[in-house]
C-alpha cells in the first residue's frame, strides 16, 4: 500500500521499521524540522528522519501543513494512508481527507481517558493499574476518532514511562500492520469512541515536575515513574538540582522531605520512598549505590 508515514520521536520507530519490514510502499516521510542541539547548537535531525534517510525514503520536514503548497504536495503523493505517530503538528482537514483510507494514529491509553500530549506519563501518575493500545481514525478533533483495534496492557508497579512507552509503542506497530489489509478488505470497522470516563494528559511542565514532599509516598512515586526518563521528577539538595528517575515505596515515616537513613529513604507527607535512581545536575544518572559511594546524602538531609 501506499503510505506515508509522520512521525517524530523514539516512540515512532517501531512503526516505521514495521511498515517498511511488511514491504509496504512508504513514499514520504514527515517529520519536526531539525533542531539545534548541544554545545555547538548544531542542527541534528529527529529519530524518524534520520532512521528514513538511512532506509532510503524521502523525508519532508515542514514547519506546518496548513498552507496551501503543503497540502498539495501532500495530496500528490496519492495515498492509500497516513500513518501518524507522535508527529508534533496538527493535520488540517485538508490533510486528513487525502489518503483513500483515511489517516491512523497510534494511541497509548484507554481513550477516551487520557486524550492528548502526554497519555502515558499521566496514567502512571494518576496510579491507573492498566492502559492499552489503540489505533484510530484520525478526525479533527483532539484523539476523538473511532477505534479500529485496541489491546490492554497492564501497568507494572515498576513500570516508568520509558518502559511503558517501549511496550506500548512495540506493540502498536504489531497491529497497525496487523489491521491494515482488513481495512482495505472492509473486514474492520471503527467504532466510535464513548464520551464516559473522558480525562485530559495535558503537556508537563518543568514546574510540575518538580516534587512536593508534603504529598503522600504513593502520589510521589507515581509521579517519579511517570515522568522517568522525561521530563523527569526533581527535587533540590544542598542548592542542586536532582533529578529523581526510579523509586519504591516503603514502610517508614517522618518529617516530610528529610532522609530518614543513609540509603535514601526519604519521609513524605504520608510513608515514604527510597530512591532507586538519580541523577546530580551536570553529572550522569547513577543508581542509588554508584551515587552514595560517589556523592553521599546522609540521614537528616533536607529534600526541597
């Protein structure tokens, strides 16, 4: 089939790789135009498009598709669909109605709960004990589009969002290949989504991430593992950033935000946690044993 393929981040390539493995005809590839990065602030493409270049395929990378000349290039490239995954731009109506079959999106909640930026990071934090994979009908509404497939997973109490994001995006791949030619045959219908249970994954800011003590030891943890990798959790320590990447809870208590022994058990509002994994500002993320032998944090040490 003819296809093209927008996408942008590592959440993306399972995708990609499962399209171009099953021999279908990806004509073009859209992705976010490249950004600077680094200490030279050198221009260096996203994931998607170097991994397209690398297979050969062509790649556009426009600022927006809402003007006219993009959407006839896009029109051109007679479609049978478009594969839309974690992109980063809005598709114009224009856009959504070129493809013969239509455009389909990659989703990883249980919609409609968990609509929008950031569906995996905010189960995790709201504590939600499953999740799934859906894959949908795009419209012009924001992931409001009838569900042609959809498979549950379960949420790990060790899960973090880069381990979830993993698991969700492999296992989109799968059946977005898996759904493509039932579409085509009219064995597969969507079916729209119900309005019940609808909750909202707004984007994360850096203040947000920032950890309250005074919380309860169970919201704290959430939220660690739902923002590891990214954004990540943090908290100040003697005038540092830290960035806290993996944690557990545990049975202790105390004075909100104080080490509570030389292991990193840190007292919260209600119980605790023991930190698993870290990182100091401006040096590399270590486990909590590599980091107390090289930069210790002893009991009665103030968390801000």
């Amino acid at each position: 089939m003819r296809i093209a393929f927008l996408g942008s981040p590592e959440f993306a390539l399972p995708a990609l790789n499962a399209l171009y493995d099953a021999g279908h005809e990806i004509i073009c590839v859209y992705s976010q135009p490249p950004k600077p990065k680094g200490r030279g602030q050198k221009l260096q493409p996203t994931i998607i498009h170097a991994r397209a270049e690398n297979l050969g395929l062509v790649v556009r990378t426009p600022k927006s598709l809402r003007n006219f000349e993009a959407q006839e290039e896009f029109r051109a490239l007679n479609l049978d669909f478009a594969i839309v995954v974690a992109y980063g731009l809005i598709l114009p109506q224009e856009i959504l109605d070129a493809p013969k079959y239509g455009c389909l999106n990659i989703h990883p909640s249980l919609l409609p709960r968990w609509r929008g930026a950031a569906p995996i990071q905010r189960c995790i934090e709201a504590g939600d004990k499953n999740t799934a994979i859906e894959i949908m009908a795009m419209d012009a509404g924001l992931d409001t589009g009838a569900v042609y497939i959809k498979e549950d997973l379960d949420i790990l109490p060790s899960d973090t969002y880069g381990t979830l994001s993993e698991k969700c995006a492999n296992i989109g791949a799968r059946l977005l290949v898996e759904i493509l030619p039932k579409i085509v045959s009219g064995e597969l219908k969507p079916i729209a989504q119900s309005e019940d249970g609808l909750t909202y994954a707004a984007k994360i800011t850096k203040d947000e991430a920032r950890i309250d003590w005074s919380k309860p030891a169970h919201e704290i943890d959430c939220k660690i593992r739902g923002f590891s990798p990214l954004p990540a959790a943090w908290t100040m320590i003697d005038g540092l950033r830290h960035k806290i990447l993996m944690s557990e809870m545990v049975d202790a208590s105390g004075a909100a935000g104080v080490a509570l022994d030389d292991n990193l058990s840190i007292a919260c509002g209600e119980g605790a946690i023991r930190i698993l994994r870290l990182q100091r500002e401006g040096k590399p993320a270590m486990d909590a044993a590599d980091f107390q032998r090289a930069n210790p944090i002893l009991k009665g040490a103030k968390f801000d």
